[in-house]
C-alpha cells in the first residue's frame, strides 16, 4: 500500500480523464447503466429498497472490472499498438454475478451497508422518541396537519443543542464508515481481498493519504458546485469521471504486482513510502 504525495488528489482526477478518454463512451455507458439498473431496482416494489443496497456493490463491481481491462489493454498498447482496437463489451460489467470469489464478500459489504443505515436511523429514532416522550407531540399524529407544520415542530428539537451530540456521533461515525468503504469493492473483485481486510485497508489508506484526499474532496466540491449551472448536463461526465478518478486512486495505492513507477497514462506514481 502506497502513500503518495498530496498532489496525487488533484493528479488522480486528470489521470481519471486521461484513462476515461480512451473508451469515453464504454465509461459513460457502464456508469450510467449502473445508475438506471439501481434507480429501476429501486422503484420495484415491495423489495426495491431491500434488493438496491445488495445490488450496488455487484454493479460497482462490474463497472470496476471495466476500468480495469480498459487498463490492461492500455498497458498492452504501449508495446502492441494493436491492442488499443481490442473491443471490451458491455456484459463484462456482470461479470462479477458470475464469480463466487468476491460473491460472498460482497454480499456481506451489502449487509454491513443495510446495517450501518439502520443503526443510523435507531440513533435518531431512540433519540427523538426520548425527546418526545416529554412533550405534546399530538401534531405529528393529527391528519389534519401538514408535513410543513410537522417540520416545524421537530426542526427545534433536532437542533436543540442537546442533539448536537447525536450528530457528532453520527457525523464520526458516517466518517469512519466513509473511509472503511471507499476501497471495499475495488480490493474486494480486483484484489480478492474479503470483507474484513479491504475495510481495513481502504480506512488506513485513507487515513495515511488524508492529505491528498482532502485536495480530491475539496476539487469535487467545487465541480460538483457547479453542475447546476450546466442544467446538470455535467454530471453525464463528472459521474462516470468520479469513479474513474477512484480507480486510478485504488491502482496507485495498491499497484500491480510488478509494475513499473510509471502509470499507463503516464504520470509517475510520486509515493513517499511504502508500507506493506
């Protein structure tokens, strides 16, 4: 596992577009399909919101595997220029369905994802039913109120200061959360790591290169600003450049076995150290 330099942030996102240019449409196309599978996932009913946290890492997955080969073949292409005309279709990105290695890790990644979003919501429910439990609350069950006058009524007791500390647990504990699952897939289906470990590694790259993700963060926070002045049109590139930009952040923290300093899109991989 690499520590890099904290350029590398802003350096992930062009090698990202660098590698995304080589199939802009396949990138665009896998990203996009993985979005609409979940959004139609998620409007089926009954089991739309149960079967959405399960199929999100398979999807992610795929859409992994895709960026990989795209890698592979660049690679390749350096010595066989041939290679660059290799054609890569869409149904690798469904490959991962049919590999019972990552299988079992994934769907425990889903299980954990299920019941982080659980205890999250437990949190707030425990802590506004005590807070209830004092005061007349006849509003929230009256059908003739509105949601506005509903919102009204709970907005002081959620921001009461006495919730700041359920906030603060659950901004800590949505970060560590965050850095655990960052990696998880990518190490998961392109490492063949299982669950327990890629959490592991992905929060202690995280937390080794806080530095050059705090630059990667704050630079999608000013992009992601602007989107709305596209009329959204943007994010048909910045999404699938996001998980680009990540790809190319997991293949420099976790390098191919034997490959050079060198990335495939050509900007050095400036680490600081090693750590095994």
């Amino acid at each position: 596992m690499q520590i890099l330099a904290t350029q590398r942030g802003w350096g992930w996102i062009l090698d990202g577009w660098r590698l995304m240019k080589l199939r802009l449409g396949l990138v665009i196309g896998v990203v996009m399909l993985m979005y609409v599978l979940l959004f139609v996932a998620s409007m089926l009913p009954f089991v739309g919101n149960i079967l959405t946290p399960f199929l999100s890492p398979f999807l992610a997955g795929g859409v992994y595997v895709v960026f990989a080969r795209m890698q592979e073949i660049a690679r390749r292409s350096q010595f066989e220029p041939l290679a660059r005309e290799q054609p890569i279709a869409f149904d690798l990105m469904f490959s991962v369905f049919k590999d019972p290695t990552p299988r079992k890790a994934l769907l425990n990644l889903a299980l954990l994802s299920v019941g982080f979003t659980l205890a999250m919501l437990l949190l707030l429910a425990v802590f506004v039913t005590v807070k209830l439990s004092h005061i007349d609350h006849t509003v929230l069950t009256d059908v003739t109120a509105t949601d506005a006058q509903r919102v009204a009524f709970l907005m002081p007791i959620l921001l009461d200061p006495s919730a700041w500390i359920v906030w603060l647990i659950a901004l800590l504990s949505v970060a560590i959360y965050s850095m655990a699952t960052f990696f998880a897939v990518p190490l998961i289906v392109l490492r063949g790591l299982s669950v327990v470990p890629a959490l592991r590694q992905s929060f202690k790259a995280v937390a080794q290169n806080w530095l050059a993700f705090l630059l990667y963060g704050l630079i999608w926070l000013v992009l992601l600003i602007s989107v709305p002045f596209t009329l959204m049109l943007s994010l048909i590139i910045l999404l699938p450049l996001m998980f680009v930009s990540v790809f190319i952040a997991f293949e420099e923290i976790w390098p191919v076995k034997g490959e050079g300093s060198h990335s495939v899109t050509g900007a050095p991989n400036t680490h600081i150290s090693t750590v095994m």
